[in-house]
C-alpha cells in the first residue's frame, strides 16, 4: 500500500542557531541546568530544543546535553527552525562542564574551537575510577587542561564552583548558570535568568544565593588575565595538622616526646601520630615514634618519608577498621550533608561488601585465623557479596561490634602478619640509611605500592617485595636509589605485573659482567 504525505506548509528559518554543549556526571544537576536555559529561552520567546545522550554509567561516563536556541525572525513569520540533534565537532558557541575533566573530555572531542566557543568549567575534581584504583597517585594533571583549554577556546572560564555550591547550600548546576550569565554570552538580562530559577520552584532560594555568587565570580575571572591558571596548592607543611597538645594526657605525651625531633619533620609527624592513634590506641603512637626515633635525626628527607609510610603502613585497612570508619556518627552526618537530606527526610545508607577468607580470618586469633583459612567449604560460605544497610540497627550494631575487635587487634593473624612485613621494611630502611641515605629514602617511598585490602593489597604487596629484593641487589652501587625510583614507578603502573618483570630483569644484566 502506497501512502503520501501531504507538504507541510509551515516555513524553515535559515537563521543560525546558537549551541551549546553541557558534560556532566550523574549528580551534578546536568539535566537541571539544561532546563534552566531551555526555559530562559522560552521566556523570551525564542525556539529552543534539547536532547541527551547519556553516560555508561554514573562515575565511568558523562552525559552530554545539548541545546540550539533562535530567536524568531519578525520578517518571515509563521515559520519554525530546524534544530540539529547533536553537537558537530568545531560548530558549537558555549561548552559547560561541570567538572574540569569534564571540560578536557569536551576539548577531545573537538566541542571546542578557537574561533568561536566560550568554554565555561568547574576546576573541582571529581576522581574518575582510573584515577582512584591506581596505586599511588592516579590523579590527572589538572594544569594540562587548562593550557589546552587556554589555546583551544575563544574564552575560557573556570573557578571552584562546587566549594561556592558547598558555601552557599546548593548544587554546581546552580554556580554554572550563574557563569553564564555572568559571561554574557546570552542575549538574556540577569533578571531572566533570576525569574527561570524562581519558575522551577525548586530550592530557589540556595540556588540564588549560588546563582549570583557564579556570575559575579565568572564576571571578575574575564577581567584578569585571559590565560587562567591553575589555583595554587598551599605549600605542603600548611597542609599537615599542628604537633601541638589537645588535652589528652596520654596523647599530649606522645607529643611531648615528638616535639623533640627535628622541627622540619614535625608536620607529618603530627599527621602519622594521628592516624596511628586513630587507628589502635595512644600505646600504638607510642611504637610509631619508637621506630621514629630510631631513624638518623640529621637527614631530614629521609625522616620525612619514613614517618609518613610507617604511619600508612601501622595504619593499614583491614575488616576492622572499614566497620569503625562505616560506623562513625560523623559519617552519617557527612553524608547527609553530601546528599543534601533534609532534617525531616530519612536516610538510607547501603553498604557493599565482598569479603575474602583472608579478611575473615585476619581477625582471629593467629592460629585459628590460619586453621580457618585451609577451610574450603567456609571460604564458599563467606567468599560472597553483601548488602548491609547500615542506617538499620541490625547491620549497624553487627559492624559496631566486629569494630569493638579493635581492642583485640594486636593478638590477631593479620596484625602479626602486617608487623613481620612491616619490621622486614624498617629494618632494610635502616640497614641502608647508615650508608646511602638515597637508597634508604627510595625505599621508604616504595612503600606506597602497598595499600588497600583483598586483592588490591595483595597484589601490591607482591610488586612491593620483588622491589625490596631488587634493592637488596643494588645496595652499593652508586645508582641504586635511583634503579629503586625507577621501579617502583614501573611498579604503580603496571596492573599485572609484566612490566616490573621486564624492569627487573634489566637490573639483572647490571651483574652479568661483574
């Protein structure tokens, strides 16, 4: 059967549309903010269509929004534009991410052109999965973004809009609206993009307050320097807490005793006695500065670095300590202001877990922990993922009690496993230092390959030893320290272990000719 369709007799605009692209993770008011300005231009009465293409997921992929706006045009009334779906690479007037990776993924995709686009971004981070399973440090370097951003945009905008949105109450959508309007590159008022704030009925109030405090913050950044940099990070001793006394007699005399180490040490030693004291008890700060103070006082780099690994090392993640950290009133507080709930909303808080036998076992007494290990049917019983509500006193109280084990932590088989490991450390540490400060240094800082739980700490405590028996290997040469760098650089970027294989048999052919 054949169909015809009549022509339509409404009329195309030819006119050009403005476009706008807007990147945005799930939870950052993407869709809100798109709204917002699709409403701005309705109020005008302009032509405005938006469309998106979502995200794999909320923290592996954004999604992408995008809007084209027109203005009417009085001379050939009656006719309506057709508006593009998706944005071309190298044809689009705004680019918005709300977080600065955001931005750089938009500049990739060639969203951003010299010629004409306004790039508006959040410099905050919001760490990609990439960046937080990498041992290490994983995190991109932001500054790399803004000198792309610097030359592939006609004008460049960004600032720390989430701490605006955290200071005045609302969300990043809020700030970046108010970046828009503050850039002017809509043909709006300020008092319309007010009154679409005040239609959508919804927070207003916050969103004002965060709305205003964006534009002019995007208003001051367009007048210095066209080439934005970066904010500086403060320098690191700001960053560490005061080596001072809180009231605590115990505490205050472990203090006592670290105030009499080098000055220059004294941040990150008020930083380790903290989280070892956190972690066990005030005589768990006192071992801390017991192996401190074993260490050469006059090489300060190397004291610095050995107070801040055995700190992480003392410190490490086990069953026990994840229960008291998930179970701390504090928490709950810093979620609920995270999700932003109301004092007369409900919070349901679910917890993910996915024990091992290791981990289990781990907090038994040594030789039960390792009878309990060789048993395969408990391994299957417990070798399963679970769901535990932890707002519910059920869940709650199962995890306060296995955190109340903390008093009996010193007796258990992980504990005695993680001190043998951590005592085979210190004492290469300090068998080097007493002859190359350099290597000893390098050895300390390989201690970063070691962190986490279950197979994540396994597998970098593995690439971890195979660095240690290398260094046994290179003690005496003149380059060691620097063969130990290089390895444990290798080693935080080598998921499976082929690469530090390959870097470790290289420093095998150092010897065949020796």
């Amino acid at each position: 059967m054949n169909v015809s369709v009549a022509p339509t007799s409404v009329g195309l605009s030819q006119a050009r549309p403005i476009s706008i692209a807007v990147l945005a993770m799930g939870g950052q008011g993407g869709g809100v903010l798109v709204d917002w300005i699709v409403a701005l231009a309705e109020r005008r009465g302009w032509f405005a269509q938006s469309t998106s293409v979502p995200g794999v997921a909320q923290r592996t992929g954004a999604t992408i929004y995008y809007i084209e706006m027109i203005a009417p045009d009085p001379s050939r009334p009656g006719r309506s534009p057709v508006l593009s779906l998706m944005p071309a690479p190298g044809k689009v007037d705004i680019v918005i991410g709300a977080e600065l990776m955001e931005a750089g993924r938009a500049m990739l995709r060639g969203l951003v052109s010299p010629d004409r686009t306004l790039l508006i971004g959040s410099s905050h981070r919001s760490l990609a999965v990439v960046e937080k399973t990498a041992p290490g440090d994983g995190t991109a370097d932001a500054a790399q973004v803004y000198d792309a951003a610097n030359v592939a945009a006609n004008r460049f905008i960004a600032f720390d809009m989430a701490e605006i949105a955290d200071a005045t109450g609302s969300v990043v959508s809020s700030v970046l609206f108010g970046a828009l309007a503050g850039s002017g590159a809509l043909p709006f008022a300020v008092e319309d993009f007010e009154a679409t704030i005040r239609a959508a009925g919804v927070g207003v109030d916050a969103s004002l307050r965060a709305f205003t405090a964006g534009r002019e913050r995007a208003i001051a950044t367009l007048k210095q320097d066209p080439k934005i940099k970066p904010a500086a990070k403060p320098p690191l001793a700001k960053r560490f807490p005061t080596l001072a006394p809180i009231g605590h007699a115990g505490y205050d005399a472990l203090v006592a005793r670290a105030q009499r180490l080098p000055v220059e040490s004294h941040g990150i030693v008020a930083a380790g006695l903290r989280r070892v004291v956190d972690f066990q008890d005030v005589a768990y700060g006192s071992e801390y500065l017991d192996r401190l103070e074993a260490m050469p006082r006059d090489a300060i780099g190397l004291l610095q670095a050995f107070a801040k690994y055995l700190a992480v090392a003392m410190a490490y993640d086990d069953v026990i300590r994840v229960a008291d950290l998930k179970t701390r009133a504090g928490r709950f507080d810093r979620v609920r202001r995270e999700v932003r709930a109301g004092d007369d909303q409900v919070l349901a808080v679910t917890e993910f877990f996915h024990p091992r036998i290791e981990e289990m076992a781990g907090m038994l007494p040594r030789r039960l922990g390792e009878r309990l290990e060789r048993s395969e049917w408990i391994a299957r019983l417990i070798d399963r993922g679970r769901k535990l509500r932890t707002t519910a006193p059920s869940a709650f109280l199962l995890l306060y009690c296995i955190a109340g084990l903390r008093r009996f932590r010193r007796g258990s088989l992980r504990h005695a496993r993680e001190m043998r490991h951590l005592d085979d450390w210190a004492q290469r540490v300090g068998k080097f230092a007493s002859g190359d400060i350099a290597l000893a240094t390098a050895v300390c800082e390989a201690r970063r390959l070691v962190g986490g739980y279950s197979d994540t700490q396994s597998r970098g405590e593995s690439k971890f030893d195979k660095v240690m028996r290398a260094s046994e290997r290179l003690a005496g040469r003149p380059d060691a320290a620097e063969w130990v760098q290089r390895l444990t650089k290798v080693a935080l970027k080598d998921a499976d272990g082929t690469g530090l294989d390959g870097a470790l048999r290289t420093v095998e052919t150092l010897f065949e000719d020796a």
